[in-house]
C-alpha cells in the first residue's frame, strides 16, 4: 500500500525518511548532567529501530533547571563529548539527532520517579526553584523564588549557551521546551503567571520569555537546521492558557521562523482535567495547523499503525511523535512498516529477521 506514514519530509536542510520521531522522554539516569551508556543504548537502538528522528530528553540549560538530579544537562563543555558518540551513532543509522532544551521552573528539584516525585530540599541533594511567581505546583511545597530581572536574563543567557554546545555535539534539531508546566509555560500561563511587569498580565508579555529565549536560541542556531518549539495547547483548567491562545502563539512562531509546534497538553497545575483517551491531542495539533499553517507534530496515546498511518494521511500533523509505545517496542518503525506494507531498509545486521 502506498502510506503516508513513511514519505520523507524535508524541513530545511534536513531530511527526514520517515513522519516517525521518537519523543523526548527523561531517563532519569545522570549524573551531573551526563550523559553515558544508557543514553547510547536508549536513544541508539530507536534509531537502528527506523524511527526518522531522535529527539534527546528535556536537557536542563543550567543545573537549577533540571527536573531531578539525575537529568541530563548541557550547562558546561565538558557534556558535549559523550553527546557526540551518542549523535555520530544515530546519524549512522541514517537518523536525524534532536535535543529539547529546557529549565524545569517551579517543578525542579524533586527526586526521580521511581523515588516517589518527591520535592527536595539543600539536605538531601536539591536546590531553591525559580519561577516567575513565587507560587509553587503543589500548595503545600516551598514555594519557588519569583525570577526578578537579572535572573530572566540567566534563563536566556544559559538557552543561548546551550544552543551552542548542542550545535558543537552535534544535533541537527532543537526543541525549545515550553510546555507541561516547566518554566516557559509557567510564564505563558495565567495560573502560574503573576507578574505585573513586562512578563506577566496581558498575552503579549506573558509570551515576552518565550520569544525571547527564541531569539537567544535563533543566534547560535544555523539558519539551515530545523528549530521546533513543544507547546501544551490548553491546560485543561479553568482561567489557564487554552487552545485559541496556543493557535495565535503558532502564528507568531511561524512569522519568526519557528518550523514546525510539537503540540502536546496539561502539566501546569496539579487541579487539571484530562480526559484521556486514544488521540486526545491530536485535534489540537490539527487546529494549529490549519489556522497558523505551520508544521505540527502530534503526541498522546498514539499506539497504532493504523492510527499514526490516518493521522498524517488526512493532515492533522506532519509528524507523529512516540513515547510510551517506542519503550514498550524499539523498533517500532519497523514493525509499523511491515504491519503497513512498506518496505523500508532495515539495519543489515537484523535483515534476516526481516521476513
């Protein structure tokens, strides 16, 4: 059968084989912001596994940034050359490496899942959380210490320095994180966002980090290498940033060379109301791309062939991003090719296994 699924798209100098991308997902397995074999083995074998790109877990530009201690980061030099090895591996499996930078905001310090979530203080192994109000995720934590000036000119300054490390070590596409409540959403959303300067109060400031950091970003980042950015289209409570407002972001993106909105939702308060279900977001991505006419990437309970085939066939997004589903089956590219018909090079040490 001829399937959508598996044309190529090109975003600027960069070719993807396939609309199947593999989504960032946190590892929770550094440290120091390292990265090390588990990363090489996680990230390699997804690309040996057909995905057409591989995008690194949220990378904390600064050390207070990271979600957990044991997130990886690219707040120094000495980070790059374990993400090189990482990156030549993925390119020669005829994959495209990506990275998604980010700063955890209010949701920092706590410790990594399988540790219960838990918030984490100087004693035993965390650190003060900035945010743009001093107003934390849960209402019994410590609250986080509302960025003032100087502080917001870190934030852009450590996205600008992180961009050129991930350009030195190699990867071909970045993801600005502004979504599931780490900080750049924090300040686009009126629940979390407080402020009565420049940064806070009306749309056009509460989107003024955001755009700024993209600016920081588009200084260091080639003109000719694909620049995405993650939004949560609605957050799915009441008064919070909703999907009218992710629609004219997008455009504003899309006017200042944005290339394509990885369009996710929710995180930003602990009250929301999602109704989960096969597709969820989808509709969303489909909005974004049809009012702003920007690319879009759909993620969310996306686990079928068929499903993922049907999404990119009748539009509603131009990449399909995998998470939970790519754990579960590394080679899901792969297996989704054959389940469609297509035949798609395999990796040669594994063609026997082909038929």
């Amino acid at each position: 059968m001829s399937s959508k699924l598996f044309l190529p798209l090109s975003i600027k100098s960069i070719t993807l084989k396939n609309r199947i991308t593999i989504s960032p997902m946190c590892q929770y397995s550094s440290e120091d912001g390292f990265a090390n074999d588990w990363h090489l083995v996680h990230l390699g074998s997804r690309a040996s596994g057909g995905a057409a790109l591989i995008i690194q877990e949220a990378t904390a530009v600064s050390p207070e940034g990271r979600i957990s201690p044991s997130d990886l980061g690219l707040w120094k030099n000495e980070h790059i050359e374990k993400m090189q090895v990482i990156n030549q591996f993925i390119l020669s499996q005829n994959s495209i490496p990506g990275i998604q930078l980010a700063h955890a905001g209010r949701k920092a310090s706590v410790s990594e899942p399988w540790n219960g979530n838990k918030k984490l203080d100087e004693t035993n192994g965390g650190w003060n959380a900035v945010a743009p109000s001093a107003v934390g995720y849960h209402s019994n934590e410590k609250a986080p210490i509302a960025l003032d000036k100087i502080g917001i000119q870190k934030v852009i300054s450590d996205f600008k320095s992180a961009t050129k490390r991930a350009l030195k070590a190699g990867f071909q596409v970045i993801e600005i994180h502004a979504a599931h409540g780490y900080l750049l959403h924090e300040f686009l959303s009126p629940l979390s966002n407080f402020r009565t300067d420049e940064y806070g109060g009306s749309f056009e400031n509460r989107i003024r980090l955001l755009l700024e950091v993209l600016e920081a970003v588009q200084s260091e980042w080639p003109d000719n290498l694909p620049l995405f950015v993650r939004i949560s289209a609605t957050d799915w409570a009441d008064g919070g940033w909703n999907i009218d407002e992710s629609v004219q972001l997008s455009k504003i993106l899309k006017g200042k060379g944005v290339d394509l909105i990885d369009v996710s939702s929710g995180g930003l308060v602990s009250h929301q109301q999602i109704p989960l279900g096969p597709n969820y977001q989808v509709p969303f991505a489909g909005s974004i791309k049809k009012e702003s006419g920007i690319l879009t990437g759909a993620v969310g309970l996306i686990t079928e062939a068929s499903q993922a085939e049907e999404i990119v066939a009748t539009g509603k997004a131009d990449l399909v991003l995998f998470a939970r589903e790519s754990l579960r089956d590394p080679n899901l590219a792969l297996n989704f090719a054959k389940e469609l018909g297509v035949d798609i090079q395999w990796p040669k040490q594994y063609e026997r296994a082909k038929i």
